[in-house]
C-alpha cells in the first residue's frame, strides 16, 4: 500500500543476473505505489548498472557493509512478514508471517544498518 516500508539486507552480486528483471518490474511497482525502502548491500553493488536504475526511480536509502558480512540469502522486511530468498540458479523464498519473528530480524536490520556507511 502507498506510504508502506520495507527492508532489505544482504543483497549482493548474484541478484544481478539471476533476477535482474524481477527487481526491476518489483522495484517499478514500489516506485508506483510510493513505498519507502531502506536496502543494506555490498559495497560493489552499489556500482552496479541495475542498482543504479533501481535506485533512480525508487525511494530507497542505502547503506554498505563489507561484503564478508552479506549472505547469499537476502532478508526482506515488510509489515510483519520476512521473506527468506535464495539466490541461487533456482530461486526460492520462504515467507514467514510472524511479528515476533519479524521484531528480531528489525532489530538485527537496524543494527547492521547503523554499522553501514551511507550512500
């Protein structure tokens, strides 16, 4: 819904070539639907040609962690879901509806997010 949230933490290389058109029509959607964002990624993703586009049209703040610090699995945060995906050659999600669940992965998002360098 429009003025909604979501975070991301550990989005790293792999998402660009295996869901590259995804993100894109996902990030056009949140664009639309004028949701805020806030995205926690490597430091080489943020000079990458697909997060530059994703970032010139979507409200979405980002900071940068080392990249030892990312996992292959990123953790996406909105209202009281996480979803779990697996950038793998066959990608999957698993989507927990939980607020207590939820209320630790914030916590450990907006600890990491205040480790991050901004962009």
């Amino acid at each position: 819904k429009s003025g909604d949230s979501c975070n991301i933490i550990g989005t790293t290389e792999k998402i660009s070539g295996i869901l590259k058109y995804y993100v894109l029509n996902v990030t056009k959607l949140v664009s639309l639907k004028n949701i805020n964002g806030r995205m926690i990624i490597s430091k080489r993703m943020l000079m990458d040609k697909q997060m530059r586009m994703v970032t010139s049209f979507a409200k979405l703040e980002l900071r940068a962690i080392p990249k030892k610090l990312l996992t292959p699995t990123a953790i996406i945060l909105f209202k009281d879901y996480v979803g779990l995906f697996n950038y793998t050659m066959e990608p999957f999600v698993v989507l927990i509806k939980n607020k207590e669940i939820f209320d630790t992965y914030k916590q450990y998002f907006e600890g990491i997010w205040e480790m991050g360098k901004g962009v």
